[in-house]
C-alpha cells in the first residue's frame, strides 16, 4: 500500500474543505494532527527504512502547516 500517497489525498482532502469553507481552520488542524499521527505510526510499523523516514518527514510537514495555521502571523487573503 502506499501510504504516501493515501495520507498526501487525505490532506489535500482537509485543504479543499478549508477552503470550501466546509471546516474551520480548528477543525482542519485537527483532522491534519490526526493524519499525521496515522502517518507516525505506520512509519513505526514499517520494515522499509527508507519509506518509514519519508513518512516521518511528511509528517513533520504537516505539523509545520499546523503550527502555521495556528500561529498570530497567519495572514487570510
């Protein structure tokens, strides 16, 4: 499986309905910490070590865009 691919739709997913204005950037943060929890753990779980540090690496991402999101510097345009 690739779970890459299958966490990367998942926030693209988070990301539409943000914009949408389907959810609040609270509950998108949300969602997002919850992705890249799931992303943490199936890289704990992996053999492939390579393809466990990716998964890691997109989950700091996505802590970044969390931490963005939250931030008082967050400029709406």
């Amino acid at each position: 499986m690739n779970y890459l691919k299958k966490y990367a739709d998942q926030v693209k997913y988070i990301s539409d309905e943000m914009k949408a204005g389907n959810l609040s950037p609270a509950q998108g943060a949300v969602q997002l910490q919850a992705v890249a929890v799931l992303a943490e753990q199936d890289a704990d779980e992996m053999e492939d070590a390579v393809y466990a540090a990716r998964l890691r690496k997109f989950a700091d991402m996505i802590y970044g865009v969390i931490e963005k999101m939250q931030s008082g510097r967050r400029v709406v345009q």
